[in-house]
C-alpha cells in the first residue's frame, strides 16, 4: 500500500541512513526480519502520535505485536542507542546540532505535610498523641 506524504514516517533519504544501522539478518536464529522499513516506521509513528501499541493501524503497519516485538529487542540488544548516536554524529559533522545548553537551578521548598515523612515528637512540640480512631 502506497502510503499519502501525509502519513509517510520516513523519507527515503531518511530511510537510507537509519537502514544500515539495524542489525541484519545473517547468522539470526529463527524466523528473519522481514519488512524492515515497515516495522520501524510504525514504531516511529506510534511515538509520534503517542496511540497505544494496540492501536497501530493493522492494514498499513501489520500486526502490533510484531512492532512492540521488534522494539523490545532492539531496545534490550542497544540498537536504538546505536543509531541514534550515530545519526546525532552525522548531524553534528553537518553543523545541524546546536549544543547550546539551558540549565534551571530552581529550588522549589514543598508545605512539610506535602511530604511523606514523620517528624520527631520534640520538633513537632504536640504531645505525641495519636489522632487515629482505635
């Protein structure tokens, strides 16, 4: 299915430089990846459009469990770090990464009974007794 600019996660330049970057086939044990493209899209889409795993259009994606599947593993074997590691160097090597970083020191004091926390009998000055009913 020919998918409307609309709807397309990647572009095919885009496409070019995350696809040698996802582990391949050879020496897998089991059934091999098939519909790579297909498959990273549609996780790239359901972080677009924060749907639930479920929720990913079957007709165009295929089935959820095969894409929650897929970015499980590649979550746990490191590949999503790899690539984007890789892709935020080539960006930078193209002068398209700013690192100009903002950091907020704001201290924000919370009511003590915002806390969970007990207080010791002598810094609270009550007598201690219990407000409970028994």
């Amino acid at each position: 299915m020919a998918s409307s600019s609309r709807d397309q996660v990647f572009s095919d330049e885009q496409w070019a430089r995350v696809e040698p970057l996802l582990p391949s086939n050879e020496g897998r044990q089991g059934r091999p990846f098939r519909d790579n493209r297909r498959v990273v899209e549609a996780i790239a889409y359901r972080y677009r459009t924060g749907i639930p795993w479920r929720d990913l259009p079957r007709e165009r994606f295929g089935a959820w469990q095969t894409i929650w599947k897929r970015h499980r593993r590649y979550a746990q074997d490191g590949t999503w770090d790899r690539v984007l590691a890789q892709l935020i160097a080539e960006a930078d090597a193209r002068g398209e990464v700013d690192w100009t970083v903002s950091v907020d020191a704001t201290i924000t004091r919370a009511h003590q009974h915002a806390t969970n926390t007990t207080r010791p009998e002598q810094d609270t000055g009550g007598t201690g007794e219990s407000h409970e009913i028994p």
